[in-house]
C-alpha cells in the first residue's frame, strides 16, 4: 500500500502562516499531478490547489489564490502547501492526493481523479 502523509498542520492565530508538507516513500511524485484538499467538519470535500508533474504549472482555488501557492522539491519527493495570512475559514483538515493522470491537462481539480490520498494534518485557525 503507498503510503502518502501531510505534516506540518496545528493551532494558529488569524494572519500567521504554515506550511504543509506532503511525502510519500511508495510514490515518485514527479510522475504524479499532486493535490491539496480540505474538510471542514460537517462540509463537503474542497479543492484547495494542485500542481503539475513537472511542477511547471500549478492552480489554486480562487477563494485563497491570493494567499496560497504551492511548490515541488524535487530532491526531498515532496510537495508544499504555503498558507499565508490564514483565516478562521481555513480551519480543517488538509489532504494531500496524488493522480496518475489530469485529463489531459496539467493539473486537475477534480477529486474523483485522485488515486493516493494521505491521512489528513489538522489546520485550526483562530480568531
């Protein structure tokens, strides 16, 4: 079974940042699009933001474009999700997914496209 996991998730104060870190031992994430979602309790699944393969092209929901990115290290196999100026809407769970394909685009934010998906780090974000 491949193993994917967030980390870098925790309790912050409105207007700090994070960032969340996505790893896997069992997956090349450069053959891989990779994608951040969220969950907020007792909501639906939100596309957060995803990159391509190459790391070249990359989206970001339009609701935290403008505080958001999110970048490869090629030489660790990782992903970040960069948070800047989090809001209390921001709080959930982060997850990290994988995507062997993007329908024939470079990057996708279709969830049902996902294959790998880590546990989950918790972002809580207080006023």
């Amino acid at each position: 079974q491949v193993l994917v996991v967030e980390s870098g998730g925790g309790l912050v104060q409105a207007g700090a940042s994070l960032k969340l870190s996505c790893a896997s031992s069992g997956l090349d994430f450069n053959n891989y699009v990779i994608g951040w979602f969220r969950q907020a309790p007792g909501q639906e699944r939100e596309f957060v933001g995803a990159i391509s393969k190459s790391g070249s092209n990359s989206g970001i929901s339009d609701s935290v474009e403008d505080r958001f990115s999110i970048t490869r290290d090629t030489a660790k196999n990782t992903v970040t999700l960069q948070m800047n100026n989090l809001k209390p809407e921001d709080t959930g769970v982060y997850y990290c997914a994988g995507a062997r394909s993007a329908s024939s685009r470079w990057w996708t934010s279709a969830a049902s496209a996902y294959s790998y998906w880590g546990q989950g780090t918790q972002v809580t974000v207080s006023a």
